[in-house]
C-alpha cells in the first residue's frame, strides 16, 4: 500500500500534528514502507494452521520461589535523610 501526500495531511490533521512542508514527504516514504512491510504477511502461508492463545502449549510460566533473597537495608538508606519518623520520610508540608 502506497500513500499519498493527501494521506498523511489527512493522518496528521487526525492526530493533531503540525507537519512542515518537508516532513510530509518523508512520512510518506516512512509511512508507505512500513505499511508495504506489514502487507508481507498476506503472503505468509496460514491455510491450516489454527490460532493460538500462547505461542507454546502444554508449557507453564516458571516462577521463582516467593523468598526473601536481600536484608533488610532501610535504616541505612535512612541515616542520610534530613528527617525519619516510624521509617517514613517525613517532608515539608507543601499544600496548605
């Protein structure tokens, strides 16, 4: 599929964008090869294959054991901080 100037005024007007008289251009050869990309896959042959709702059937995700892997850090992170309270950050108030 080939587009044409009117094409991408008429796309650019639809997302709200401003074009310059030379960027239309280069969406046009930007644009038109990427839609003749994506028309590659009509030749691509389906016929007999059913779709598919994962990639790999019969296989699971594997998960990794729900387990504390690092220690607790917080109270040295906190050593730096202008103010703690209860280990919260306590900050100016900003909003009156």
């Amino acid at each position: 599929m080939s587009l044409t100037r009117a094409d991408i005024e008429n796309i650019a007007r639809l997302a709200r964008l401003q074009l310059t008289e030379a960027e239309i251009p280069v969406y046009v050869d930007s644009l038109s090869r990427i839609f003749a990309f994506v028309g590659e896959l009509d030749r691509a042959p389906t016929t007999g294959i059913s779709p598919m709702a994962h990639p790999l059937p019969g296989l699971a995700q594997r998960l990794r054991a729900d387990a504390v892997s690092e220690t607790d850090h917080r109270d040295l992170y906190q050593q730096n901080a202008p103010k703690v309270e209860a280990g919260l950050y306590v900050v100016p108030k900003v909003i009156e």
